[in-house]
C-alpha cells in the first residue's frame, strides 16, 4: 500500500487495525487515532506557521580555518568589556558574542544544506 498525503483519510481507513495484544501490550494505536493526531499537528503547524521565533545563536561556516581565526581574534573579548564593543560586532544594538565551534564529528552536517547569503564587513 502506498501512502498518499492528499488522500490521507482514505488512505488511513486502508490501513488495518492492530489486533488486541498489539493495542494492550504494545500500546499500538487504531489508524482513526492516528488520522486524528496528524490532524492536530498539521493544525498546530498551521496555527505556529506564522510565527517567527528569535534566533539564540547561529553557526557559521569559513571557507578557510585562516578566516576563521581571524574573526576569532578580533571578535574575542572579555565580558566585562561588553558595554565598550565596537558598533560592528553588534546586530541590533545586541553585542555579538563568539565562541570556538565543536569538533567536526559533533556536528550535524546534513542540517547545513539551507543556503543563506550573509555578508559581513571585512575586520
């Protein structure tokens, strides 16, 4: 069987129902809950769809680790100079904070397929 999203309630009411040791033991739900609880999400996803949510912190790639400790470098400095920063390490009137980034193997590669172009002044 194959799952059509544009049909997806007459393709739910193909699907069979789990037999009772399956509903017991293995808490399986009916395909009717199952519409019922993608319905609910693809509602909240409706509902949130306009939101926009503020950005805690991105992660940035160089195209060369020599960029990278350049930006590094000049964008380093201690907390309590923060009041003190200069204008262009600031977004917003926010002081841009900058931090040496995790191992490669630590990082989840296929989340950096979204292509954004940002450009910065050069330091």
């Amino acid at each position: 069987m194959s799952f059509c999203a544009e049909d997806l309630e007459r393709t739910v009411l193909q699907c069979p129902e789990p037999g009772f040791f399956s509903r017991v033991l293995c808490c399986s739900a009916g395909p009717k809950d199952l519409y019922d609880k993608i319905q609910a999400m693809d509602e909240d996803i409706e509902r949130t769809a306009d939101v926009t949510f503020p950005a805690s912190s991105v992660f940035i790639t160089f195209e060369t680790e020599e960029m990278q400790r350049k930006v590094l470098e000049e964008m380093t400095y201690p907390k309590i100079c923060k009041g003190v920063v200069d204008s262009r390490y600031k977004l917003e009137g926010l002081v841009l904070e900058i931090s040496e980034p995790d191992e490669p193997s630590s990082i989840r590669w296929k989340d950096l397929d979204e292509l954004k172009s940002v450009s910065f002044s050069p330091l």
